[in-house]
C-alpha cells in the first residue's frame, strides 16, 4: 500500500509518500519534502499568511513527491490529511487540498490526528516499542503512554506550549525565524555560562510556562537585551547576562521540568523507554537531559532528526496508512479540521 500524506498545521507545509510492502517487511519512505513559512525577526506568522504560504506551494511540492517517489496517481491507495490539532486556516488549506486530490484522483481520505502522526514516526524510525513519550512542539507539551488502544495523556502544558515558549523569547531577541526560532535559541544557549534564576512551575504531572516568559522577557528588558542584536554585546560587564545567558537558562529551566514529569510517568507506568517527539525533540540540550536522568534509571532515550521530528508530510502517510489498513477511512462529508483534537481521542485499533 502507498499513502500520500499531506501536513499543514503550522508553518510548516510537508508532503510525504510512504510505501507498506504487501509481505509485510520495513515500510519504507519514498519521499518526504516540505516547504516553510518563515516571518520576519521579531514576528511570529498569521494564520492568514501561513494558510496563502501553503495554498501557493501544496501543488508544487505534491507533483515533486510523487517525481522523487518515482510513481503515477494510480499507484496511490489512500490520501491522508492532518486533522488536528493546530491553526485553523492553514489546517483549512490542507484539508481543501486532499478533498480536491481526493475528488480528482477518485482516492479516498484518512484523516490523521497530527500528534499520532509524531508518535507514529517516532516509533517506526527508533524502533521503540512501548515508550513513555515527550511530545514537545511549539503548540503542544504532552507526556504520553499508550494502554487499551489509546494514547493516554498523563500530563500537559497548562498554558503555551515549551516550543511556543522559546519561540516568543526569540521574538523578544529579534532573533531570526530563519532556518527556525527555537534552533537559533539553541545555538545561542550553547554560548550561555551564567544561570539565572526562573520560575519553576510544575504541578503535579503538568507544566506552566507563561509565567517563565513573562519573567525572562522582563529580565531582557531591565538588561537592554530586548531589541535588535548589537555586536559588541555587555563585553565590559561580566556580571549583567547576555543574551546567550539569557537563552541557556531558558532552556535548562523548561527543560528540567519536562525531565521531571517524564520521569515520574516512567515510574508510574513501569518504563525504561523515552521517546521524544515533536520539533522541540530535535534540541540536543534536551535529548541530553532526558539521556541523563533514563540512564540513571537503567533506561534509553529514542530521538529522531530534523527530518523527522519537525512537522512532516511522511509521519501523516504513516499514521494513515496504520489505520487505513485497519478499515478505517474518512467520509468526503465528514473531512473537516479542528483545532482541537486530543491525542487520547484516537481509537488506536492498530495497536494490541
């Protein structure tokens, strides 16, 4: 079987094409290309501009996948859309596109919880077989577990997400967008040698992070620091934080309350596995910490690149094609988006 995924929820606009072998072997992937929205230092992107970006570049990058997979329409079994959760109009726009592949192709859809989709890749590519899972991204912050043909969420973000998080300070910086915001904090966290003190916010198995933007935002502010980036930066005053310090500690704060809730859900549901997922997953800085605390444990971290980790039209091709095989299939009428579609929503019948 081959499904065409196409994905959507953000800034990011991927089309995959992944092939199931009939003898049941390695699926393999036959294309996965995507094209992104990138907005001005110091702004973020609308969902009007994010939805024009991908109405103007689903058909460009959909004949290039199936040029780069080396296959016709007819050789395409099902096509498979994000559903949810994330922003409207872009969501809007791809699910205009695979209703209109549907119709002139005459294939039939699959909508894609776009979370599943994360865990899905994540699974296939690392090989983990019953991981607790992080699923970090700029929209969402969930520690998951999967029991009963559902995904279970046992603790989340109680406001904006950690990508989100990282992503607005990188707007208080005037740090460029460009390959991605979150990336560009990484490198320069890499730069940072002094902590400063943050908020700490975690409650029970959930996490806050407005309020640890709101105070690091001020300090950027009281420092001078919140504005566009000088060359020779605080190069006479050791004790005032620079901007690397600035991010260093952003990262090591957050980062070590998602260490935190990770771990208890690992010794709640007896795991020696973590996952991590979602765009955030690709920070080397986190994947260390969490390889930290599970090898104390006795356990392993599984990561995929940047290929896989940041939103993908192949990881919607996989998902899809697990529930297509099952029978499942999303009706002309009923292929609607929500920004709202909770991972635990899915029945997951694929799963044992």
């Amino acid at each position: 079987m081959i499904a065409i995924g196409l994905e959507g929820s953000a800034n990011k606009l991927g089309v995959g094409i992944m092939l199931h072998p009939e003898d049941g072997s390695t699926p393999r992937v036959l294309a996965n290309i995507r094209h992104t929205y990138v907005s001005p230092p110091g702004e973020g992107f609308l969902p009007k501009d994010t939805a024009r970006h991908h109405r103007s570049w689903v058909v460009k990058l959909v004949k290039r996948a199936l040029r780069e997979a080396r296959i016709s329409v007819r050789d395409v079994d099902c096509i498979c859309f994000t559903k949810g959760p994330g922003m409207g109009a872009p969501l809007q726009s791809v699910a205009v596109a695979a209703r209109t592949l549907s119709l002139l192709w005459g294939k039939e859809l699959v909508g894609v919880n776009h979370c599943v989709g994360h865990i899905e890749m994540g699974r296939l590519i690392t090989g983990s077989t019953n991981p607790v899972v992080l699923y970090v991204s700029g929209g969402n912050t969930q520690v998951i577990a999967y029991s009963s043909q559902r995904y279970r969420i046992f603790g989340e973000t109680l406001d904006i997400a950690v990508g989100n998080c990282l992503d607005r300070f990188a707007r208080t910086l005037h740090i460029s967008n460009d390959p991605a915001p979150g990336y560009n904090i990484e490198q320069l966290a890499k730069k940072g040698k002094q902590l400063v003190d943050l908020p700490y916010t975690v409650k029970g198995m959930d996490c806050s992070f407005s309020g640890i933007l709101a105070a690091i935002d001020g300090l950027a502010a009281s420092y001078g620091l919140n504005g566009e980036e000088k060359e020779e930066e605080d190069a006479g005053d050791n004790s005032k934080p620079r901007r690397a310090d600035l991010c260093f500690s952003l990262q090591e704060t957050v980062f070590s309350m998602l260490v935190e809730i990770t771990e208890r859900a690992m010794a709640h549901v007896g795991s020696k596995e973590v996952l991590i997922v979602g765009g955030v997953g690709c920070n080397e800085r986190l994947q260390e910490m969490m390889g930290i605390m599970a090898r104390d444990r006795g356990g392993s971290v599984h990561a995929t690149d940047e290929r896989f980790c940041i939103d993908n039209g192949i990881m919607i091709a996989q998902a899809g094609l697990l529930a297509y095989k099952t029978g499942f299939r999303t009706p002309l009428k009923e292929s609607t988006c929500t920004q709202r579609f909770r991972t635990d929503d899915v029945f997951v019948k694929w799963r044992d």
